[in-house]
C-alpha cells in the first residue's frame, strides 16, 4: 500500500510542478510550486524505490502517467489541444508500460517457479 502512495505522490506533484511551470511563464511566484513539486516527486520517486518497486515499471508508470495527466490537464486549464493523434499516442504510451509491467511479472514468476 505504501509503494502505492508514494507513486501518486510522485506522479501528482510532478504534474503539479509541470502545471505551475506553465504559470510561472506568467508570473515568477509560481517558482515555489514548481520548485517543490518536483523534489517532491523525486524524493516519492526515491522512497518507491527504496521500498523495492523496480525501476523500469516504476519509471514507465510515473512517466505515462505524467503524460497524460498534463496532456489532458493543459487541455482543461490552458485550452492546449488535445487531438485524436494525441490521445492514441498516450494510449500507446500507456499500452507499453502495461506491456512492461506484464513482463516484469511473468519474470518474476518464472523466477520464483525456478526457486
């Protein structure tokens, strides 16, 4: 549960900090958000993989994620596009990660089978 946690964590204060670097092209007081947000994300980032979550699926998911939370997050907060090609290519993203995640699990199975 707590892995769980700190990659939320991580994926929401670094589209958090993502958001708030668009604002700060506007005004310069938004360097604290996004300044925060993205030690934020590193420190959850770090935890999880303190806690033993693998790197390449922890880093695939935080990466899809952010992704796509921003793409459809600029759409709603700063009207950026959000095209059809855009959304298949997020899909696509996030096809892969789930494929990383299908072969870390399959290994880890094997492996233990083999124990």
């Amino acid at each position: 549960m707590t892995k769980w946690l700190y990659l939320v964590g991580a994926i929401l204060l670094e589209v958090s900090a993502t958001l708030s670097l668009r604002m700060m092209t506007e005004n310069f007081v938004w360097v604290v958000p996004v300044a925060i947000g993205y030690v934020g994300a590193f420190l959850c980032l770090a935890f999880l993989l303190r806690a033993g979550a693998p790197i390449g699926l922890t880093y695939g998911v935080w990466a899809a994620s952010g992704v796509a939370l921003t793409a459809v997050s600029a759409s709603l907060l700063f009207s950026d596009p959000l095209t059809w090609l855009m959304s298949l290519g997020i899909i696509v993203v996030i096809g892969g990660v789930l494929l990383v995640e299908v072969g870390a699990t399959s290994h880890r199975r094997a492996t233990t089978a083999a124990k």
